[in-house]
C-alpha cells in the first residue's frame, strides 16, 4: 500500500475528537445536500417538461400536416381540403410516424338551460386514437361512432360541463357558425363524457366529437379535412423530422411542429433549463467552498505531521496527495449519502406524489418526477472530479511549510 493512501486512511477513520471532525460532518453534509439537490432538481425539471409536453402531444400529436393557408393561425378554423394522394403516401412510408389521423375545428356555442359557452369543436374520425386521451378522461366515455350516419356524442372539457351544469348523459344544443353564410346551424348532441387536461387553454376553448358532423353541417364532401395529426415515434426528432417533411410535402402543403404552434407554452418550458442551471452552479459552488475550507482546516491541523514527513524526505507531492486522498474520502461519502437521499426522496414523490401543485398555474396537479439514469450518473461523476480538481488549489499550502517551524507548531 503506498504511504499517501496507507495515512490517508487512518487519518479519514481517526475517532479521536478534534474540531476538525465537526468540520468534516459539515463538509460531508453540504456535499451531500448539493448532489441530492442537484437529482431532485433535474428530476423535477425533466419530469415537468415531460409531463406538460406530453399533455400536449396527446392532444395534438407531434406535428400538424395541413395545406397552407396564409394569413391564417394554426389553431384557428380550416379550410376544408380533400386528402392528397401524395402527402398520404409520404406520410404513411416515413419511417418515424407512427401514425396519423385527420381533424378538422370549427366554431361553436354550446347552450344548456340557456347559459352558453363558445367553444372550437374539434371534428376526429372513428379511427382516432382516443387512448392518447385516456388520461384526461374524467367521467364517462369517449364519442362513440357508428357506421351509417355521423356520431350525435360529444366529449365536453370539466369546466365547460361545470359552468354550464352539464351532466354525463345529458342533451346540449350546438350551434354551428357559418360566418360565410352569415348563420347558424343547431345539432342537439348527447354528452357522453368529460376530459380535464389541465391546460386552460384547451379546457376553455375545445369538445370533441365526430368529423363527419362538421362535414354535414357545412355541406363538406364526406372525404374532406381539416388537416393531419402527426404522432411520431420518438419526438425527440421532431424538428428535423419536421424539416424532412417541410422539404418533400407536395407544393401547397406544410408541416409544423406543435412547438411552433403553441410557442408560449414551450418557451416556457425551456424557461427550466435556466432555473435548473442556476440551481446546480449554486449547489457546486457550496459543495466545492466546504470541501476547500475543510481542506485547509486539516492541513492546518497537520502541520506538525507535515514537517515530520518532509524532515522524513517525503516530497511534498506524496504529502499533497494525502490530504487529497482524505478529502476525497469525505466527497465520496457526502456523494454517496446525496445519491440515496435525492433518489429516495424521488421515488417517494412518484409513489405518494405528496408534494402538490396549482393545476390552474402550473398545469400538473402534483409534481411529477422523471429520472434518466445516465444524468444521475453525470451528476456524481462531474461533482467527484470537479471537487477533486478544485482540491488541489489549497494543497499548494502544503509547499511553504518549513520542517523546522512546522514541528514546534502547536
């Protein structure tokens, strides 16, 4: 065993009381409340942007596919097109869409015992993948459809059903307007269920139901849309799938990502990643502050024992390196003791999820909690060397130590 680890060692496992020893407990503790913070932080911050996309994405898909209208926002009502052959088949050979769906919106007013609320329909076909809005579903069923004529059921968010006093079950009067036409036409449809995505601007704006209704009301031909729900395999691809598309979509058509067409609520999920920086460069500024002040502490407190060793004809190297073999000693264990308390209290969190939150501010009712292993990982390994880096500073100190002065130290 080599001499700088051999003194290491027993100066680490020393239980003889000293005042250095509260200062290692404080040095060990503030590295651990920083790698603990910083897991809990990304955590956190991953699980907020996956939870809050995703709720987007299932709404909407991954990107919207829809012929170019200009002058005309993307969630506002389209122009009926009929499906052309060739963007389908785009669509359907791109290896990564998963699948897609048609749509189309339309304005509407929903009137129950003469209160009304003025909502977008938004028209789905019988094959629409309603599981992606298993999670938003909160009393109920979803639309259910038929074969010989269109669907009379309707999906209504909660608080469109709780300002009107909607029941499940019950008959609301729809009014569609035709602003071309200059009127409206009424459907009395059945509510067949409630959703809550806990986004305002989806719960206060949309009801879901057939797109062959729409079709009937505006004297569409049965084949014509309003566009194409996208859903992708991996969104993490999205914008250069996007791209991709942009290039080989057929001349009058367009895709774009759902990031473009709700930039502000994406904005502010990258907004995130700054708070999370902040956080982390606060959490190794303390770590690494305790770790050099507990550093000096020690070699203070040894510097008999390093005039000994350089009177002994140790080079100041070996010395160096047996302060910084302590105190990595005490990094690791602070590391290790950050590790267990930031996990467990995150799988706490996504057991019981007992730390709430404003769904109205923060679309999410409780925390929600994403790990990715390799980043927890990062975590330790990073603090580990940028600790052990940042050590050596103080051990310079190490270098003016004279043999004579340094035995009579007391």
């Amino acid at each position: 065993m080599q001499l700088a680890t051999f003194l290491a060692r027993r100066i680490a496992f020393n239980k003889q009381k000293s005042f250095s020893r509260f200062i290692i407990r404080l040095a060990t503790a503030a590295t651990a409340l920083s790698v603990a913070a910083m897991i809990i932080t990304l955590a956190f911050v991953n699980g907020f942007q996956y939870a809050v996309s995703n709720k987007i994405f299932n709404f909407w898909g991954h990107l919207r596919v829809q012929e170019y209208e200009p002058d005309k926002t993307f969630i506002a009502e389209e122009t009926p097109w009929p499906p052309n052959d060739t963007t389908l088949q785009i669509l359907h050979n791109f290896p990564s869409i998963n699948y897609i769906q048609a749509f189309a919106t339309k304005s509407a007013v929903i009137e129950k015992n003469k209160e009304i609320e003025g909502v977008l329909f938004k028209g789905v076909e019988k094959n629409y993948h309603f599981n992606t809005l298993q999670p938003f579903l909160k009393e109920g069923s979803f639309p259910s459809f038929n074969d010989t004529s269109y669907s009379k059921d309707i999906l209504v968010s909660m608080p469109i059903a709780k300002e009107l006093q909607i029941k499940v079950n019950d008959s609301v009067n729809v009014y569609f307007i035709n602003q071309q036409q200059g009127r409206a036409a009424v459907r009395r449809l059945h509510v067949c269920g409630f959703f809550k995505t806990g986004i305002d601007e989806y719960d206060k704006t949309f009801a879901i139901g057939d797109l062959r209704l729409l079709q009937k009301v505006y004297g569409w031909e049965h084949h014509e849309i309003g566009g194409y729900e996208v859903f992708l395999k991996d969104y993490a691809g999205m914008d250069s799938i996007n791209n991709q598309l942009f290039q080989m979509l057929p001349q009058g058509w367009i895709s774009r990502t759902i990031k473009e067409i709700y930039p502000n609520i994406f904005d502010w999920l990258q907004i995130q990643d700054v708070n999370r920086n902040v956080i982390f460069t606060v959490m190794a500024i303390v770590a690494i502050i305790n770790l050099i002040t507990c550093l000096l502490i020690l070699i203070l407190e040894r510097t008999r024992m390093t005039g000994i060793l350089k009177a002994l004809g140790c080079r100041d190297w070996t010395i160096q390196k047996i302060f910084l073999y302590h105190a990595s000693i005490i990094a690791i264990k602070g590391i290790l003791i950050g590790l267990v308390a930031g996990i467990g209290l995150c799988l706490l969190q996504q057991s019981t999820g007992f730390i709430k939150m404003d769904e109205s501010a923060y679309y999410v009712s409780e925390a929600p909690i994403f790990i990715i292993w390799w980043q927890v990982a990062a975590v330790c390994i990073v603090t580990l060397i940028v600790c052990f880096l940042s050590l050596i500073i103080p051990t310079i100190f190490i270098k003016t130590v004279r043999p004579v002065k340094a035995i009579q130290f007391r």
